[in-house]
C-alpha cells in the first residue's frame, strides 16, 4: 500500500508539470511578456531562442499590446514581435 501511494504521488506531480503551458522566443533579440495570475502581474523576459513553462492554472499573457488568455496547456510561439497559440 505505501509503494502505491508513493507511485501515485510521483506521478500526479508529473502530471501537474506538465500541465503548464509553454512559450518560446523565435526572434533574434529578447522578448518581454507580461504574465497576470490570479490579480498580480509578473515580466518573464526570454532571450533569443529561449523557451520556458509558466501559467500551470490559466493566466492572462500580454506582449506589445496583444492580450491572450491561456488555460495552461497551450503552446505560446513568440515570432516577428507577436505571439501565436498553438
């Protein structure tokens, strides 16, 4: 009984990681988006070709003037200043 519960720890927390969604910066100079979460606003700054995971419960997301809402699984392409969800 204590493997299972064990197991089944290890792999909700897997599953919870995974769950986040994802961006990366296709551009050749850095990009700065604006991340709001639950009424607090945050810069998550990626370089060129840099990727990351963030929003795991749904956010708003905002880089020059778009506005995007994300439910945390979606993949975010930063391209030519703008963004795309996939």
């Amino acid at each position: 009984m204590k493997k299972f519960l064990v197991m089944s720890a290890a792999l909700l927390a897997l599953s919870s990681q995974g769950n986040a969604a994802s961006i990366v910066n296709n551009d050749g100079e850095a990009r700065t988006v604006i991340v709001t979460d639950g009424g607090s606003q945050q810069e998550l700054s990626l370089a060129a070709g840099e990727s990351a995971e963030f929003c795991p419960n749904g956010c708003f997301v905002s880089l020059s003037g778009e506005r995007e809402t994300l439910l945390g699984s979606e993949a975010v392409e930063i391209t030519g200043g703008k963004m795309r969800i996939r």
